[in-house]
C-alpha cells in the first residue's frame, strides 16, 4: 500500500472532474455534431431529439470545466499559469466555441419559435460544437506529447508548440469523433422507443466508432514517431488500461452493431474512461510533463487541505443534486414530451 | 497598445458584460420563487404566469451568462497568467466553492426550466429556492476574490518574494469582504429590481394597463425599493471602508489632490493632475471629513501624498463614483415617488412622468453597477493585487491580444443584441397568446 499525498489526491480529484466532463458535456458537444449533420426525411426528428436530450442538462455538465479550472488554478496555480500562456490560442479558440455553442442552444431552446434550426444560430451551433472538442484535443495533444516546456514554472516553449502537429491533429478529430460516439449511443438510448431514430442514431454510432477507432490507431502510429514519450507512457504505467481501451473498442462497436443500445453506451463511457485515465497513469507524478509535476507545482497544504474540506461540503449538496436532475430526465421512462420546456 | 493595457479592456469588457447577466441570475430568481410561491399559496394563476414569463426569459439570461462566466475563468489564466500563478494557491478557494454554486444554479434552473409538467406544483416551486440560494452565494464567493485583490491577507512572502505561508480562509474573508461583498449582493437584487420594473412600465405606457403589467411592475419596484436603501448604507460602510484601507482609491474618488483637515466633498468637476486640482466641481466645506470619519476635522489624504506611479487615474475614478452616486440616487428617489403614489392612491401610480422615470430607471441602475465596479477596479490601478502586485507585471505575453479583443467585442455586441431582439419577441408571442388568462 501506498500513501497519497494530498496534491495528489486533489490531481486525482480533477482528474475525475475531466472525466466528466467528457463523459457529459462530450456527449453534447456531439450531440450538436449530430444537429450539424443532421440529414435524411427526420433530420427536424434528429435535431428535436438532440435538444430533447441536452436541454435540462448541458448547463450542468458544462460546469464540469469551471470546477476544472478554478480547482486547476487554486491547486496547481504554476501549472495553471503556463497552461494559459502556452495553450492560449487554441484555448481562446475553444472558449469562444464555447460561448457560441451555449449561447446558441439557449437562443434556439428558449425562443425557438423565434430562432429556428435554419437560422444562423442554428448553424452556429452545429459548427461551435465541432470547433470546441476538437481544439480542446489538440490541448490534449500538446500537454500529453510534452511539448509544454516549463523549466522552473517559466514557459520557455512556443505558442504554436504541441497543438499545431499532425499528432494534434489526430487527436482533436479523435476527440471530436469519441463525442460524437458518446452522443450518438445516448441518442440510442433515449429514442429506445422511436424505432426510425434509433435506426438513425445507431448508424452515426457505427460511423463514429469506425472514425475514432482509425484516428486512434493513426495517432498511436504518429506518437511512436512524433513523441515516443507519449507511446512509452501509454505502454508504461498507463498499459492495464490502454490495454483495456483496445479490448474494449470492440466490444462497444459490438454493442452498438447489435443494437443494445445501454451496453453501447455503458462500452462507450468505459472507453472514455479508459482512455483518460491511461493517459493519467502514463504521465503520472507529471501534470504537464516533462517538466511540472503535481508535487512540484501544488499549492501549499493548507490551500490543498481547504479545498478537501469546501470539496466535502459541496460535494455532500452536489451529488444528490445531480442524481436528482438525471432521475428527473434521464431515467427509464418515455420520452419527455418535447412541450414541457415550453409553458 | 501593450499587452497589459489590452488585456484589461479584454478584461474588462468580459466583466463589464458578463455583470449585467449575472446580476439577473441572482435576482431573477428570488423574483420567479416568490411569484410560483404566491401563486401556489393564493391558487392565483396570474402570478403563475408572471413566473412562466419570467423563467422563459431567463431560460436564455442565465445561459448568456453562464457561457461569458466560463469566458472570465478561462480569461483569468489567459489573459493575466502571472497573476494566477502567484494568487491561486492564496484567494482560489472562494472560486472552489464558488463552481459548486454554479453546479447548484445550473442542476436546478435545469430541472425549474424543463420540470413544470414533470414535477408536483409544490416541488417544482421547491426547485426555485436553491437557484434564488446559490445565485446569491455565487455573487458572494466570487466578490470574495475581488475583495482579497483590494486588501490581499492570508499569505506570508519571503523575502525573495516566494509564498511562505497561506490562510486561505484568512484570504476569503479578508477585510474588504465585509463592505465589498454585502454592496454587491443587494446591487444584484437594485439591477434586477428596477430592470423588470422599466419593462412593465414601459408597458404602462404603451397601453398595456393589465394585471401581469401592474403586478410586474409592483414586484420589480418592491424589490428595488429595498435594495437601494440597503445599497446607500452598504455603499457608505465601503466607502467609510477605503477611506482607511486604500487612501489612494478614496483620494481619487473624492478628487482630492492635497492632504488636508476638514475636507470638503467636491461633486462632479474634472481633477487636473497638473495643476493639482479638482475643476468646475462643487464643493460643500468639510462634507468629506465628516462623512469619511464622522468629524468635521478628520483628516484626508490627497493624491499628492502618494507617488504618481502609485496613484490611480483620479478622472476615471472620481467620475464613476459621482456617476454612481448620482445614478443611484436618482433611482432612489424614483422608488420613493412610485411607493408614496401607491400608498396615497392604494394604486400603481401611472403618471406618464413617473413611468418614463422608471423605463430609465432600468438602465440607470445598470449604470450605477457598472460606474461601481469602475471605481472599485480603476480604484485599485496601478496594483492587480494592492500594494503586492502591478498589473503591468501580471498580464500575459501572448501574441494577438489586440486580435482577440476586437473579437471578444464582436461577440458580445452579437449576443447582447440577439438577446435583446429574443426576448422583444417572446414578449410580443406572449402578448399574442396570454389575452385569454389576461382577461380574467
């Protein structure tokens, strides 16, 4: 047995708080993926259910990220610093995908009779959801490869330096393409009764699949080249769940060809998992390697230990809070009669 | 322009926006769970409706503002890094606590939102008071932080300038929370008080003499009423506050260039650094002394007693507070006109005066938040954290800034104005559809 520090059990903590963020707000990134792409004789049914889906809780799940960033800069304050110096493009770019994507869902939602899907708004949205998942991977790309240099917390590499290489660009598709994945087997689940648009749904799911499933194979071919440092990573300490995340894959395309539409997305959301969490403890005690690490770059204890305790506290209202919103709209039950959020 | 310059118009445009969202995700609310609760109480369909009205609009404020809140949190590390490399470890836990409001905000204006046919009338009313709770403690942790930057406390700096000790409860509740954050509490509730009053009174005046425009307008103005007398007094504590805390800040907001005894308070003018005075203004002998320390002979520090690299702008400064002074008196007496004409005529008054007074209303108070905040935040230049910190030394070295800001301006203008023309339009439908229940 071994002792966590408390900086590293607060990594942890944010760690868990990405996850779900991309187990949630991923999927309604891609779920505006779905509304851009919308396409045959139901694509109004598609799109009805894509906001169907998302509308009582995408502002919930987009907190996900504010937790990550105020929890990173409390926490991690240098780390924090030189992620926003180094990754200021590419997040500038997300942010601003962000404020399009929630703006126009809300815009469409709330005065629909006003904004339709064919407005600009409507394209606005489609477009932010695929330009925000995709930049944040290539974020991901650039802390994972190791291209963020820090010496001493002071960024000495460019602004251009991680996000903008091939492998980047693998893996913002890829994060673009395991969204639009997530999103498109919760569709299959919330439209188990609607025969046609689970049809629908369960053929974007495929193409999604076989999408993400290529990106990665291409980005783990580019990584051996690119950044060995990634691949070693990944076949180090992160190998029981990278290997999980190969023999999963499958299994969650199984699902989905089969249409069983729960196993589908319980395979999906493992996979997300599994692959967060390889790339978590293939860089593990690293923050942003090679040069900050997590007890390098921590608050001091008495920051770390008082954020255990506003943690315990929020997390004590939150998580009941949270069961209650996704029993209330996501249990098993028919489908929301689509004019309840119109009184 | 350099970066740090560019960077506080970034900035500040974000804040300047975001405020006015934020603001009605606090007040809002509080309005909503008060108009269902009566509704319930009293089996009054019409102030069912007004909450129906009002939730719509809000569907798409509290969005509009939680998209350009998630804007700030990401600017704080954009835009001034250096900042958030020293500070977060020190005044980031009130931003903690403050996500997890915002998680409380977000789940149940979710379930408020999409849960009126899914839900028992009563728990659906349940679901407003956390919204109306965590509003107000999201205004408050958040001010928390500001307030730290104006008195930084809860840390120890070696002397290489390394941290050595952090308190961060210390931070949170570190001396100007106590005027700051009160002050910004009930502002949230004037701004939101007088807005929904300016739309139904600009309803009055159009004709629309219905009960939704009377009871709208009521509600708007109690909320209102109370809150800008509580505004006065917790404004005075913060300022009485400065007076001691942040000389340089309570100099440039009176306009006072020479350190004297009895001190008199100037309104309006121009000060001219250059000739160290306050121009055009008018003064009223000892008014400042007195107000700032409760005697007539107090002494008051003038800029002239600060270096000028250690002094904010005193135009900028001065300015905004007379701007929101005066503002917020004029929307005051406003207030006290409306309730004496409801109390003498036992009616909503509709005098054609009073009612266009209360259409400017809406944006005066507005004015008066922001003026506020110009104070609060030119007030503390040159210094990011007081006394720590130059924001010179703060802001990023980023390439482009002058790119992104233009941008951020295109945004906003394209939200605000997309917001506005939406909810003119959800009004007018409501109008067309609500004549049934209207007529009752």
């Amino acid at each position: 047995m071994f002792l966590m520090s408390s900086a590293e059990i607060v990594a942890g903590i944010l760690w868990l708080a990405l996850t779900a963020y991309a187990v949630l707000a991923g999927a309604d990134f891609g779920g505006g993926v779905w509304d851009l792409f919308a396409s045959g004789q139901r694509a109004a049914e598609q799109r009805a259910a894509v906001a169907e889906a998302m509308g009582p809780v995408w502002e919930a799940n987009h907190v996900w990220l504010i937790f990550m960033i105020t929890g990173l800069f409390t926490a991690f304050p240098i780390t924090f610093g030189v992620l926003g110096l180094a990754l200021f493009l590419p997040f500038t770019i997300a942010m601003v995908g962000i404020v399009f994507r929630g703006a126009s869902f809300a815009f469409r939602a709330h005065g629909r009779d006003a904004v339709g899907p064919r407005s600009p708004w409507g394209m606005v949205f489609g477009v932010a959801s695929v330009v925000t998942p995709f930049f944040l991977g290539t974020a991901v790309a650039a802390v994972a490869s190791g291209a963020i240099r820090a010496p001493h917390g002071q960024l000495t590499s460019g602004f251009l330096d991680g996000w903008t290489t091939p492998l980047a660009v693998v893996l913002g598709f890829f994060a673009l393409a395991i969204a639009a994945y997530l999103a498109a087997t919760y569709l299959m689940v919330e439209n188990e009764r609607r025969p046609a648009l689970l049809a629908d749904f369960r053929r974007r799911a495929i193409a999604a699949a076989l999408a993400s499933g290529v990106l990665a194979l291409t980005a783990l071919a580019i990584s051996a080249v690119e950044s060995p440092r990634l691949l070693q990573s990944l076949t180090g300490r992160g190998l029981p769940l990278f290997v999980l995340a190969l023999l999963n894959g499958p299994l969650a395309l199984w699902a989905v060809w089969r249409s069983r539409p729960r196993i589908a997305r319980a395979a999906v959301i493992a996979q997300v998992v599994f692959v967060l969490w390889a790339w978590a403890a293939g860089q593990w005690p690293y923050l942003v390697p090679p040069d900050l690490t997590i007890s390098g770059t921590a608050a001091p204890d008495s920051t770390l230990s008082a954020m255990f305790v506003v943690i315990s506290i929020g997390g004590l209202i939150l998580i009941p809070s949270l069961w209650l919103l996704f029993r209330v709209f996501k249990a098993r039950n028919p489908p929301a009669d689509v004019e309840s959020s119109a009184p | 322009m350099d970066n740090a310059t560019l960077a506080r118009a970034t900035m500040g445009t974000s804040l300047g926006f975001h405020i006015v969202f934020a603001v009605l995700g606090v007040g809002l609310p509080l309005l909503m769970s008060v108009a269902e609760g009566l509704a319930l109480l009293r089996h009054d369909e019409a102030w069912m409706q007004l909450a129906r009205r009002w939730s719509r609009a809000f569907g798409i404020l509290f969005a509009v503002g939680a998209v350009s809140g998630t804007v700030l949190s990401f600017e704080l590390g954009l835009l001034w890094p250096r900042f958030m490399a020293f500070s977060g470890a020190i005044f980031g836990l009130p931003f903690t606590a403050e996500g997890f409001a915002f998680f409380i905000e977000a789940i149940f204006l979710g379930l408020y939102l999409y849960g009126w046919n899914r839900l028992s009338p009563v728990k659906h009313w349940l679901t407003s008071i956390p919204i109306a709770l965590s509003g107000a403690a999201s205004s408050l942790f958040v001010v928390m932080a500001n307030a730290w930057m104006n008195s930084p406390a809860g840390f120890r700096l070696g002397p290489d300038g390394l941290l050595l000790r952090v308190d961060p409860l210390a931070a949170a509740l570190n001396p100007s929370t106590a005027t700051e954050d009160p002050h910004m509490l009930v502002s949230a509730y004037v701004v939101t008080g007088f807005l929904v009053a300016a739309v139904y009174a600009a309803g009055l005046l159009r004709g629309r003499d219905d009960i939704f425009h009377r009871r709208g307008l009521a509600a708007g103005m109690a909320m209102a009423a109370v809150a800008i007398v509580l505004a006065g007094i917790t404004g005075d504590s913060s300022a009485r506050f400065i007076y001691g805390a942040q000389p340089a800040k309570f100099a440039a907001m009176e306009g006072l260039y020479q350190t004297q005894r009895g001190a008199p308070i100037t309104l309006g003018g121009i000060p001219v650094d250059s000739q160290h005075r306050i121009l055009y203004g008018i003064q009223i002998p000892k008014a400042l002394s007195f107000l700032a320390a409760f005697d007539l002979n107090a002494e008051v520090q003038g800029l002239d007693s600060f270096p000028p690299d250690r002094r904010p702008n005193p135009v900028l400064v001065h300015l905004s507070f007379d701007g929101m002074v005066g503002l917020g008196t004029f929307i005051g007496l406003l207030a006290a006109a409306f309730w004496l004409g409801v109390f003498r005529r036992r009616s909503i008054p509709k005098r054609r005066l009073l009612l266009w007074g209360l259409v400017l209303a809406g944006p005066a108070s507005v004015g008066a938040m922001e003026a506020g905040w110009f104070v609060t935040e030119f007030g503390r230049q040159p210094w990011i954290v007081y006394g720590i910190m130059r924001t010179s030394q703060a802001a990023t070295s980023a390439p482009a800034l002058g790119l992104t800001f233009a941008i951020f301006i295109a945004i906003y203008a394209a939200l605000a104005i997309t917001t506005g023309r939406l909810l003119l339009l959800l009004a007018a439908r409501t109008r067309a559809g609500g004549r049934v229940v209207s007529n009752e």
